[in-house]
C-alpha cells in the first residue's frame, strides 16, 4: 500500500514534518511519501481549467494513494493555509475527487497543551465535506511538542512513540479494511 503525507508546515524546523519523518519507519513494508504543498498555487477555478503541471502531478499522488496522513500545526485556532489549499485542490469536482472514499488520518502538534484540537476539529470538517473516511479513533494531539525531540529532530519521547505506532498500526488496519 501506499501512503501520502501532508505537512500543515514547511520551515526548517517543521515539527509537523518532524513528526511525519518519524513515523515513516511505523509503516513497514507500505510506501510512504511526504509531499511538498508549499509549492502548489492557490486554488482558482481559472488553473482547474487548465490544471498546471504542478498540481497534476498533485492529484496523481493523491489518486494513486491508498491513504493520507495530515500531520499539522494549529494556526490561528485552525488549519495552515498551505495544508487547506492542498484539500481544495484534491476535492475537485466536488463529491467525486479522488479524496472521496480516502481514508484519512489526522495528527495535529503545538506547543500549548491543548495540541492543536481545534486545528483537528476543522480538518475534520474538511474532510468531512469531500466524503473523506476519518480515521474514528482517540484524536492524535501532541502538546508540549517542543519537548518531544531530541537534536536531531528525532521523537525521544517514548511515550509519544508508542501512541503514534498505536495511531498507525489502527490507520493501516483501518485502511486494509476499507480498501
């Protein structure tokens, strides 16, 4: 199977990305890919005319997937605009883009203890509006996320490790059954 992965962020200290990184290993033998959203354009019905390159190649990632997992900051009390375009791309034509059906797993980070739940909230949402099938589990929040890592950027937190393995193993289960 394959497995696409979303980062809310992109700078060089990305946690969300961090985090992605580390859970790569937790999926075995299936193929994941981190895929780059800072580049895409805006969403505009303009270029869904006349797709670019860029988000053709996009949409074929998304459509060759058998699952995605969003891992993101929480800005604002909601989503990264980088993470909602990406969504608005994918769930185009509306009700029949390759996100429908799509299961998705959501893992939000901040620094604050309430780690992200209102970003979770709202990606739930989201998804919930392109016929998505979310992971129905425990939410995956991690607070107090700066302290979650080592130098290298690797997650020394046992603790965290073991709910994110826990998260996955249920999100592939999840998606071996509904695939």
């Amino acid at each position: 199977m394959k497995f696409i992965f979303l980062s809310g962020s992109f700078h060089s200290n990305s946690r969300s990305l961090a985090i992605l990184k580390n859970i790569a290993g937790l999926f075995g033998e299936h193929e994941t890919e981190i895929v780059k959203l800072d580049q895409l354009p805006f969403y505009s019905e303009d270029l869904n005319k006349e797709r670019p390159e860029i988000i053709r190649d996009f949409l074929a990632k998304i459509a060759q997937a058998d699952g995605i997992v969003c891992c993101t900051p929480e800005y604002n009390h909601s989503i990264p605009a980088v993470l909602k375009n990406a969504i608005d791309w994918a769930s185009r034509p509306a009700f029949n883009s390759a996100l429908k059906d799509m299961p998705i797993s959501i893992i939000t980070q901040a620094v604050s203890p309430v780690g992200g739940a209102r970003a979770q909230a709202h990606l739930k949402l989201v998804f919930d509006s392109t016929l998505s099938k979310i992971q129905a589990c425990h939410e995956m929040m991690i607070t107090q996320v700066d302290q979650i890592f080592d130098e290298a950027m690797t997650i020394s937190d046992p603790k965290i490790m073991a709910r994110l393995d826990r998260h996955v193993s249920d999100f592939i289960n999840m998606v071996e059954r509904v695939r």
